[in-house]
C-alpha cells in the first residue's frame, strides 16, 4: 500500500486538472497546512465540515490513467466513483496527524458527529486510513446503515471489507446488498471470497422471495457458482424456466461458471447466449448494469 505522502500528492494532482475553482484550491491548501501543523483537533474538524463551502458533489470523472494509478497506490482502490467533496474530505483527512490514540478518538468522534456527506468521506476512506483493525468495528457497525449513501461507501468500490471483515460479517454485507438491491459487480473480492455459507443463504433468500412472488436479483446466482449442488441445481432450473431475459442470462452463466456435467446439460439449447457469454458480451458486471438501469 503507498503511503500517506503518495496518496497525498495524487490527490493534490486530482485538483490541479481543473476539476475545482482557483479559490477551492487555494483554500484546501491553507486548511491542509493548518491540520497538519495545529495541535487543536477543533482546526481539522471545523475544515472538514467547511469543505462543503468550497467544493461541489460532482464526480471526479477520472481518465483511465488515474484510475490505474489509484490502483497501483491501493490494490483494487476505485476512485471513479468519488466526488470532489470526499476527496477534499479526504485530502484533509490525510494531513490529520496524531498518536494512534488520539487519532482514533479524533475520528471516531467524526464517524459519530459527522453529517451523512462527511460520514460517507469517512467510510469510503476507510482502505487509506492507519489502523485498519482497530477500525473494523467502525466498519462493520456501519454496515448496517439502511442509508443506501453510507452504505455504498463501505460495500462498493471499498476494498476494506473483502480484505479484514471476517467471514460471517462478509455474509451479512453481501446479504444486506441483495436485500438493498445493491450492485454486487461493485463489491471488492466478491467472486474470491464466495463460501459455501453464503451461496446457502443467497438459495434461501432467493426462496424466500419466489414464495413471497417476487423476483430475484440477477446477480445473486454468481454467489453459487463454485458450490453447484443438488439444490442449487433445481434453483437454476427454475431460473432458466424464467420469462425474464436478465434472469435466464444470469442462470446461464452460473452454470458456464462450473465444470459439472449437469451443469454443462442445462448450457444445451441455449447456444446463442452461451457464445455471447464466451465472446464475453454476457458479464456479472453487464448484468449488474442492466439489472439496475431496469430498476432506476
């Protein structure tokens, strides 16, 4: 991971391309310095609620370029999806020094105080932040939030959740996000940390759903990819007996996504999806997508 410095510097760079006013800028800089070298917390914590004055909820738009750097700086760090405000939140966040202690008590108190705006800074900011284990708690009680705003901070885009949350919390945000309806192609590490615990609780949700004659996400049939069982069998049959579209693609490829032969029996008379999938014009990500445009 890159340290605070480089990450300072590339979010600095993020602001010079004119993506905020001269006068922002400028008194970004001032607010930085002032965090950095006052000894009161009171000089951070009034910058960070100001910011809002200063800049707008406009997404960075980044070039692709920016974007490989995020990752490079942070391993699976996506900050496409961040606006200029919790990047200046961000920004000043970084310049906010203290002994472990202090610091924590420092932003805990933020997490607790701070408005929906600049909790959401906080917890997307989370995989920069020192002392992730000491912050796991933070996350996981944030996780249950049924404000989709800081919700989506912690599950999507976040690479923090797939790399400390233990397995039973990992469960519960990747139900919370079927619940929500919340696009899974957006959590970090969902394919590599998929269990057969989870793929258990995606089925009994999803019948839960079919007794209750609602539909089911699309995406969650990627959660049982690697665990093609008996029940899972009979679940994807019903699936691909959908008029849905999006639901049978999804059914279709969880099934190309395992190796066992009935699963290669229920890919028969479906050729036409089955090469779209390997020409990879069928994706979870493309699903995901489509899933939520038809709900918007």
């Amino acid at each position: 991971m890159a340290s605070d410095i480089e990450m300072k510097r590339f979010l600095w760079k993020i602001f010079e391309k004119n993506r905020a006013e001269e006068k922002s800028i400028a008194w970004l800089r001032l607010k930085a310095e002032q965090t950095k070298n006052s000894s009161s917390n009171s000089t951070f914590f009034l910058a960070f609620s100001q910011a809002s004055r200063f800049f707008k909820k406009d997404n960075l738009e980044l070039s692709s370029e920016e974007k490989d750097q995020a990752k490079m700086l942070v391993p699976e760090f996506e900050l496409s999806h961040w606006d200029l405000l919790q990047t200046a939140r961000t920004y000043l966040l970084l310049h906010f020094q203290r002994a472990k202690d202090q610091w924590l008590d420092a932003v805990s108190q933020l997490f607790e105080t701070g408005d929906l705006y600049e909790q959401q800074a906080l917890y997307a900011s989370l995989p920069l932040m020192p002392f992730p284990e000491e912050l796991l708690s933070r996350a996981i009680d944030g996780c249950r939030t049924n404000m989709t705003l800081i919700f989506d901070a912690i599950a999507l885009n976040n690479p923090f959740p797939g790399k400390y949350f233990p397995e039973a919390n990992w469960n519960q945000l990747v139900l919370k996000s079927i619940f929500m309806q919340r696009p899974l192609y957006r959590i970090q590490k969902l394919d590599e940390r998929r269990n057969p615990a989870l793929a258990d609780i995606a089925s009994d949700f999803a019948h839960e759903r079919w007794a209750a004659g609602r539909d089911v996400m699309p995406e969650l049939w990627r959660l049982v990819v690697p665990f093609i069982k008996e029940k899972f069998v009979a679940d994807l049959k019903k699936v691909l007996a959908s008029n849905a579209q999006l639901e049978v693609e999804a059914g279709l490829l969880a099934l190309y996504g395992c190796e066992s032969e009935i699963a290669k029996q229920l890919l028969q008379g479906h050729n036409e999806v089955v090469m779209a999938i390997e020409y990879g014009e069928i994706t979870w990500e493309k699903i995901g997508r489509d899933f939520q445009e038809k709900r918007a």
